[in-house]
C-alpha cells in the first residue's frame, strides 16, 4: 500500500510510513546513545521513524548512515537531500527530496482528536480561530498539525526557531493550506521566504499535513 503521506507529496518525494513498531528497526550506536535513557515509547518510535527514512533514502539511491539530531534537533540529513519525519500514536512516517528537487520539507501526523483546552488560543490568533470550519474533523488540531509541519520546513531554511503566533494559517477545506511568515530575516540576516503552501489529508484517527517548499 503506498504510504498515506504520500497522497500530500509532490512526485519528487519519496515517502515511507508504519502504523506501528513492530518491525524491527535497529539503530546505529550513536543513533541508539541518543535515546538510550528515554522511555521504550520513545526509542521505539525513534528507531521505526529511521527505519521508515532508510528505507526512503535507499529509494531515492542514497545510503543511509546515522540520522542523528542537528541544531534545533532537525535530523541531519545525508549531503543532498532534503526531508522530514514525524510520529504520533498509530503513525510514524519519514520523507525525503533531492536537494536538486526541493529546498525545504515539513511533514507533520496528529491525532484526530480536539487539543487540549486552552491549546488553541497559544497556537492561533483571533483571525485564524474566526477562519475554522466547525463540523467535520478537529478542525483546531489541523492548524496545529500544519503549523508544525511548516515549522519543520522553516528551521533547516533559517535556523531560526518560530513562534506560533508568528505564521498565519489558513486552512482551506479542499485539502491545501497557506502559510505566510511574519517574521522578515533569519539570525544571518538574509531575508526569508515568507509565504508557503502546504496541504493536508484527513485519515480515520489521524490527521497529516505537509509542506513542500520549491526550489527558486
Ligand atoms: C519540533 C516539533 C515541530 C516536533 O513536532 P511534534 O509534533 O512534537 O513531533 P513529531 O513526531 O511530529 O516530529 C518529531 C520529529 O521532528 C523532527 N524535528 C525536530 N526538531 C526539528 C526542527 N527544528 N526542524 C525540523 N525537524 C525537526 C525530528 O526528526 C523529530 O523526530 P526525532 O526526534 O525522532 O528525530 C515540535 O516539538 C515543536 O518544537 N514545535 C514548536 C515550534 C513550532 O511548531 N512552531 C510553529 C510555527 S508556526
């Protein structure tokens, strides 16, 4: 079956997901010392995400060494490529790009379920709380979900950490989503991209959103 992700990548991307840890999924011993005091939820979700990432890597014809935290605990990722993963309850998926194919790639997995109370009002502003459809699916989990993902597109871009309150959201019911940055430099000072396009999917339980950012 191909991976639910996909559905929300451009064909440039390839994508592996899991539902669950069973398969075994070892790590290399750096990989391993990075989560060896964490709790076994922990490990196990860290280590299948890298078996879903080898796996995406060895598609796209690169080899798979430790994908080991960077600054801001991005993954640094092999020299050309581009990519994401992401873990929550009952999904792990990883997703990688030539660098050649794509500057930047976020992808996020939420569950299907409202967030805790007062979550929303730290993650979205009076106008994109106004925006949310009511009915259907958690409509407020979704812009956290896309908000994530376009923040684990932003950081490799700008090294710059991003506040939820500085990107409007705007989710359309049709599956895509904008994203516009209000912040203008990143910490070098180069001026940054500040309007992003994303999409999302909904799947029973879960929620997904990506971010796929072109090249110029
Ligand atoms: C980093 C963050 C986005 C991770 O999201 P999450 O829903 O908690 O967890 P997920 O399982 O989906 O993703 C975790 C993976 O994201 C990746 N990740 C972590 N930090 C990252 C960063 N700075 N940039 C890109 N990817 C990052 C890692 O691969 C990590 O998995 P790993 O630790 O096993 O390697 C989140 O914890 C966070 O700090 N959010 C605050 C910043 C933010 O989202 N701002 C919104 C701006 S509009």
């Amino acid at each position: 079956m191909p991976p639910l992700i996909a559905a929300i990548l451009p064909p440039a991307v390839v994508s592996v997901d899991r539902r669950d840890d069973s398969d075994p999924a070892p790590l290399f011993p750096a990989e391993a010392q990075i989560v060896a005091a964490a709790v076994a939820s922990r490990r196990q979700e860290f280590a299948t995400v890298r078996l879903c990432a080898r796996e995406a890597l060895r598609s796209l014809g690169v080899a798979a060494g430790p994908l080991l935290p960077g600054p801001g605990g991005a993954p640094a990722w092999p020299p050309g490529v581009r990519g994401s993963m992401t873990h929550c309850a009952g999904y792990r998926a990883a997703a990688v790009a030539r660098a050649t194919d794509l500057a930047g790639l976020g992808i996020d997995a939420e569950p299907d379920e409202p967030l805790p109370a007062g979550v929303l009002d730290l993650v979205a502003d009076r106008g994109e709380r106004a925006a949310l459809p009511t009915d259907g699916l958690c409509w407020d989990r979704l812009l956290f979900c896309a908000k994530e993902a376009l923040y684990k597109a932003w950081y490799p871009l700008t090294g710059r950490w991003l506040g939820f309150e500085e990107a409007r959201v705007g989710l359309a019911p049709d599956g895509t989503f904008t994203a516009r940055v209000l912040v203008q430099r990143a910490p070098i000072g180069d001026t940054v991209r500040t309007e992003f396009a994303g999409r999302w999917l909904a799947a029973p339980g879960l929620l997904l959103a990506a971010v796929a950012v072109p090249t110029d």
